[in-house]
C-alpha cells in the first residue's frame, strides 16, 4: 500500500503538471479562436491526452512506477487518447456539417429550418433565424403595400387636385375676360370659387396629415381627458353640418372615461367618422355616437343610416383615396378621411373597425383606457 502522504504528493504534481498542460491549451485556444469547432476540440482531446501523461511522468519521476509499469500504462493511455482525439473530430465534423447546413439555409434568400436535427444551441439559432426572416418577411410587405399606397396616392393628387384647379381656372378667366358679366352669374361663381378653394386647401391639408402619418412623423403630444369632453367636441364641430343636411345628431358618453390622447389629432379622426356619417345619412336620420368601456377598453361608436356600405367595399374603406361609388361625385371628398383616421387611432395605440349595423354602418374606435383611479 501507497502511504497516504505520498498520495497527496502524487495529486498535487499530477495536478500541477495537468495545471501547466491545461494553461497551455487555454493559450493555444485564444490563438485559434477564430478557427473551427473542429479544430478546437482536437486542442481539447490532445490537451486531455497530454495532461494524462504528464500525470504519468510525474509518477515513474517519483519512482511510484518501474520502467514496465511505466510502459504498459502509458501504451493503454496512448491507445485510449487516440480513440478520445478521434471522438473529438468526428463532433467537430459534426458541429461543422450542422453550421453548413444552417449556411446553407440562410443562403437560399428564404430561410427554411433544416429538417435535419441539429445541436441545441444551433436548433435555437436556426428558430431565431426563421423568426427574423418571418418579420423580414413581413416588412417587406408592409413596405410593400405601403409603396403602392404612396403611387395611388401620387395618381390621385395628378387627377383629383388637377380638376378642380381646372374649374377654377376656368372660372377665374371667364371673370377676367367678362364673358360672364349678369351679377348673379358673377357672383355665383365667386362663391364656386371660394367654396372650392376652401376643399382644395382642406385636401392639401389632409395630404400633409396622411403624409406625416406615413412617415411616422406624426408626433403627439398626449394629455389625460376624459372621452365625453373628445366626443362632445367633435359632435358640437359637426352640428353645423348636420342642421343643414336635417340629420339629428346625437351623443351619449359615460363620464369619466380617462384616455390619453393627442386631443388635436384624435379631435381631427372622430371629426372625420362623424362628418362621414352626416354625409352618408339621409335627412330626418340619426347619426349616434356613443362612449363606453369594451373588454377594458375605451370604445367609441359611430352610427349612422347610410342604409350599409356593400360588402366588398367594407375591407377598403380605410385605404388611401378609396371611395365609394356614390362618392365619386365632383365635389365629394378626396377618399382620404379615413386614412387619417385610421393612422392617427393607430399611433395611439388603438384600433378601428366598421361594420354593416341597423339601418346603417356603424365605425367603432378602441382606444387604451387609462386606469380609473390614476
Ligand atoms: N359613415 C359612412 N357611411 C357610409 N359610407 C361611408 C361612411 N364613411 C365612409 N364611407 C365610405 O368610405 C369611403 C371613404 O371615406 P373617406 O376616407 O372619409 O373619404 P371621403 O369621405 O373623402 O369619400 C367613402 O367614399 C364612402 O364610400
Ligand atoms: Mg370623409
């Protein structure tokens, strides 16, 4: 038997000597850093191998072991070390077959996640990858849709804005040159030009707003109030309207329903939904517009008698200079009110939605509700 002090001496130069080989291949490691898995584990199997023998050095210099001894054991570890360096490329090839396979995937432009079963870490890598192709993907088509918004955009402003700007020449040279003298006409036509530049520089105005919004320029200043004091002041900017078309014009909004909001902007969306539905709501009808709380959300509803909007032109509403059919008349607006309204809603957070109700349509916008105690 091997006294117990010279067991620790063995440990403690085996451990030295394994320490020196460790150091080296640590040294080494930082060297190759940059070189292949495959190429590092053959490091760690060589250094594995190494520190054995040194181990074994240590003890045939202590003279634990006879020249036999020493021979026999370090034939085994050789022998044993060889199989451990083989293991070791044989992963590293295989780590190095699984990355191709991920070059592979990412290279073909689309990214397919491999079928073949890869290491954990690289399985993560590959669901993270498809993850961000997925949202790649998606952007580009958004971008996508966006750009042909902005091209319709750019036809409708080349005909909408150029007609009316025809009619006013017109009118304004048929003034200059007096072909039409009989005051009446005269001032008939003064009055068409007047109400035409006032639309002309609302949809201007309406362009600028649509522009901001695609450019996500839209900046709010947002500040706490309450829905009823929003809707009462859209409803109070559109009685005007209403008296003249005889339509009633009703709210009916819970008190202290407290949102945070642009009061301008989201002002400036429910004046759209609310003159749309004056407009579209034959005299002697009603246009509501209520304020409650839905699924923990601020929900206001606007409802006219427009008598439905068709079924297919429901999903379109809200693009970029989409109209109707019967709105499509000169003088009718540009198609661009419920653009606005649907990118401002949506810069704050909020949803908006229209469906085919009662003798009408009904738009109904979400908006985060800020706790009622805050
Ligand atoms: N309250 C409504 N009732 C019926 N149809 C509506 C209503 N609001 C909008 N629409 C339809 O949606 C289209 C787009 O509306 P909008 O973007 O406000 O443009 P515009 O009012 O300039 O036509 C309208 O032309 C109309 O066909
Ligand atoms: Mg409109």
């Amino acid at each position: 038997m091997i006294p117990f002090e010279d067991l620790l001496w063995v440990g403690f130069y085996a451990a030295l000597a394994a320490l020196i080989v460790a150091g080296v291949a640590l040294g080494l490691l930082y060297v190759l850093r940059g070189r292949s898995v495959a190429t590092q584990l053959v490091v760690v199997g060589a250094a594995t191998v190494l520190a054995t023998i040194s181990g074994i050095l240590v003890i045939s210099f202590m003279m634990l072991l006879n020249d036999h001894d020493r021979a026999v054991v370090l034939a085994v570890v050789t022998a044993a070390g060889l199989v451990a360096m083989a293991v070791s490329v044989l992963l590293g090839r295989r780590l190095v077959a699984a990355n191709r396979v991920l070059v592979e995937a990412v290279r073909a432009g689309r990214f397919e996640p491999p079928e073949v079963r890869l290491p954990a870490e690289l399985a993560e890598l590959s669901r993270e990858l498809d993850a961000a192709y997925q949202r790649l993907a998606e952007a580009h088509r958004r971008e996508q849709a966006l750009e042909a918004s902005r091209r319709e955009l750019v036809a409708w402003v080349s005909h909408d804005l150029r007609t009316p700007l025809a009619g006013l020449r017109a009118m304004a040279e048929a003034l200059e040159d007096e072909v039409v003298a009989d005051p009446e006409t005269v001032h008939r036509y003064h009055s068409r030009i007047r109400v035409e530049v006032e639309r002309l520089t609302e949809m201007v105005d309406d362009l600028f707003e649509l522009s901001r919004i695609h450019a996500g320029a839209l900046r709010l200043s947002r500040r706490r109030v309450g829905l009823a004091d929003l809707v009462a002041e859209a409803v109070a900017g559109a009685e005007a309207l209403a008296r003249a078309k005889g339509v009633r014009l009703r709210g009916d909004v819970r008190e202290g329903l407290p949102v945070q909001v642009d009061t301008a902007e989201l002002g400036r969306a429910l004046r759209n939904l609310v003159v749309n539905a004056i407009r579209h709501t034959p005299a002697d009808g009603t246009v509501e517009i209520i304020g409650d709380v839905r699924d923990g959300r601020a929900r206001v509803t606007v409802a006219d008698a427009c008598g439905g909007i068709p079924e297919d032109d429901l999903p379109r509403v809200f693009d970029v200079a989409f109209r109707g059919e019967t709105a499509r008349t000169p003088g009718g607006g540009a198609g661009l009110g419920l653009a606005i309204a649907r990118g401002i809603v949506e810069a704050h957070a909020g949803e908006i939605g229209v469906a085919n109700a009662g003798p009408g349509c009904r738009f109904e916008v979400h908006l985060p509700l800020l706790a009622l105690t805050a």
